[in-house]
C-alpha cells in the first residue's frame, strides 16, 4: 500500500512539473568568422558580396553584414597569424531563449546559468556541440538593433539574399545527430560524399524552418585550408552565372583566387566557391537540381 502511494505522489509530481519541451528553432540566424584584416575582410563581403552593415558605431565586439532581415555574417578582428581556426560560432534563432536555456539543461546540456540581453538588445546563448564548435542561441527582441533595422540595408547589390545553410566539421556522425538530431529535432535531408561509396556531408535541416547545418565529416587532423574550406557559409542565389557576372565586374584590386569557376556539385546544383583573405569560404548555390 506504501508503495502505491509513494508511485500515486510520484505520478502526481511529474504531472505537475512536466518535463521542459523545445521551443522552435526557426533557422540559421548567423555565422561569426575570426578574420586577420577586418578592412580586407570588408572588401569581401562589403563590395563583393554586396552586404550592408547595419550597426556602424554600435560599439559591438564583431563588425556585421546583414544577409536579410533574420540572418547575418559576424565578423571579429584580430585572428593570430598562426591560428588555423577561423570559425567563431554558428547562430540558431529561437523563439524563446529561456525556455531553450531549461529545455538543453533538462537535457544535460551545458548551459550558462542565465542568459540577459546582449549589446545589441537580443537574447543570447552560447553551448557548445559535440565538436567543440560554439552554437549560439539567439531571440530577437523588440527594440534590439536587429528588429529597429527591420526592412533596411537590403540594397540590390546583395549577391544573394538567403544563407541557405552552415557548414561544420563533424568527426563523429553518432554523436553530433545526439545533439542537433535527438536534442534539438534536426532531421537529415541529404547525405552525398566525393564518390558513391562515401559519405562526405550530411545536411541536417532545423525542425521549424528550412534552412539546415551541414555535417562535413573528417577523419583526423585537419590542417588550415581545409578547415577554411569546411567550416563555411552557403548562399541561395537563382542563376550562377549572372552572379559569376557581377562578381567579376566587382573583383577589382581583390585576389584573383578569391572567385573560383562555377561547376556542377554532388547534389547536382550549380555551384560556386568563393574565398576570403583568411581563407574562409563562401559558397554560392542555385535553389534547384541541374535539369
């Protein structure tokens, strides 16, 4: 009878003190990158990729390049000439950063014990995932700077006006999917490697919107220009070669190997590398498979 009852209040707490659940995660809100020369790094992705910064002399740490209303290129200064390292974080937007912050806990995931806003008024919160890459959780919030600049600098000299997705190096499929795929809802969508008997990528799209992370598998050491390779950000743009147009037309005074040619990839897409002077790549891709 004891035991009946000890299971009857048992039952009656955990009804009371359900189990935190997953806000959504709507998209890829961001990519931060180290860059050695942060005037260079703005010929890049200022004049050649054509993207605005929204937030000059807002006293943030990073200098940031607005892709569209939700997503954003950060970019800090000071990258060490001998650190191969150039990715700083991803971001994932949330709608709801304290609740994620009790859901990733509930999880036994480590998270800080509180998350108030940052400089530039947004929720903010940093995890890291099986990799030792950093994972920010981000909340717009009313009155942030984000949303004060909602509907501005989206001029037309943007190559492209998605980032469609992110890519991080993985050396344990298993234990990312534990992460993004079982903690956080992923769900892959495409896996492709160099040759048919090799799994190179996986794409993992975010459970409430259709951006996704894409898993570059490595085995071993990594050395520094194909980690600038790996860790990278991708583009949606509709027609490759009128991008490789106005790229070209825009490439004045940058290296020359900053634009690569175009060329039809694993998934069957029209694509396009690009580089910046740290070696960081930016991929462009079409929407749609070569018909």
């Amino acid at each position: 009878m004891l035991k009946l009852i000890s299971l009857l209040l048992l039952l009656c707490a955990a009804a009371q003190n359900p189990a935190p659940r997953r806000p959504p995660v709507t998209g890829v809100a961001q990519i931060a990158l180290r860059v050695s020369d942060l005037t260079k790094a703005r010929l890049f992705y200022g004049q050649l990729l054509g993207y605005a910064e929204p937030f000059p002399g807002a006293g943030l740490p990073q200098t940031i390049f607005k892709v569209n209303d939700r997503q954003y290129v950060e970019l800090f200064p000071g990258l060490p000439p001998g650190q191969d390292e150039r990715l700083a974080y991803i971001g994932l937007e949330t709608t709801d950063l304290e609740a994620m912050r009790a859901f990733l806990r509930s999880k036994g995931v480590a998270v800080p014990d509180s998350a108030g806003p940052g400089r530039d008024g947004n929720l903010r919160m940093m995890v890291t995932d099986p990799d030792g890459h950093g994972v920010e959780f981000i909340q717009y919030l009313s009155g942030s700077l984000h949303l004060k600049a909602r509907g501005q600098h989206l001029g037309p000299g943007r190559i492209a006006d998605r980032l469609l997705h992110v890519g991080v190096t993985v050396a344990d499929a298993a234990a990312a999917d534990r992460f993004y795929k079982e903690v956080l809802g992923f769900s892959e969508i495409w896996r492709g490697g160099t040759t048919d008997a090799v799994t190179s990528w996986i794409n993992m799209r975010v459970p409430d919107g259709t951006d996704y992370i894409e898993y570059m598998l490595v085995t071993g050491p990594v050395d520094r220009r194909r980690l600038g390779v790996l860790h990278h950000l991708a583009l949606q743009v509709p027609d490759i070669q009128k991008s490789l147009e106005t790229l070209r037309e825009r490439a004045a005074g940058l290296d020359p190997a900053a634009v690569g040619s175009p060329q039809v990839g694993r998934n069957n897409r029209w694509q396009l590398n690009l580089y910046d002077p740290d070696g960081s790549r930016t991929e462009l891709m079409e929407p749609f498979t070569v018909r």
